[in-house]
C-alpha cells in the first residue's frame, strides 16, 4: 500500500503518513486501531512493531507526545489506557 492509498483510507495527510513513517509523530490511537484493522493484526502487535526502538528513543518519543496534547487529548487517552488494562487484567 503507498502513503498515498494509507492516507486516504484513514482521511490523514500523506505527510502525516510520511512522519509516522519518519518517526517525526506518532498517529492517534484512533488511527492505530485502523491501521491494525486494515493488517487484521491487534492493536497491541502494531504498537509494539512500533515501538520496536531503543527504550530512550521511546520515553523521548511518548513524552515529547503527551506534552503536546490537550487536556481532553489526555482525558481519552487516560481512558483507552485504563480501559485496556481493565480488558488485560479480566482475562
């Protein structure tokens, strides 16, 4: 699949495609979920592909991330989080 096609299956810029793929940015967990739809893989599997990068270049990245987002950004974020480890721990 080209950026190109990526792009306008999740409605995003191709140049936001360009910096996830730069890892200049990180897309949205909306945007994650649909992406890992799309590769019919988990959600978990994709962010840890993602994340398959030195442990520092991680923390940098998440908090350079978490810093910029707004305080409903957090809110929802919060919330997926702690939805999941709920999901996680009732297994």
């Amino acid at each position: 699949m080209t950026q190109r096609e990526l792009s306008q299956l999740l409605g995003v810029s191709q140049s936001a495609i360009q910096m996830w793929e730069s890892q200049g940015s990180l897309p949205s967990l909306e945007n994650l979920a649909r992406i890992a739809s799309y590769r019919k893989e988990t959600t978990e599997s994709l962010v840890a592909y993602l994340f398959a990068r030195p442990l520092e270049s991680q923390a940098t990245t998440v908090m350079e991330q978490v810093s910029q987002m707004s305080m409903l950004e957090l809110g929802e974020l919060s919330r997926a989080i702690s939805d999941r480890m709920f999901a996680l721990l009732s297994k």
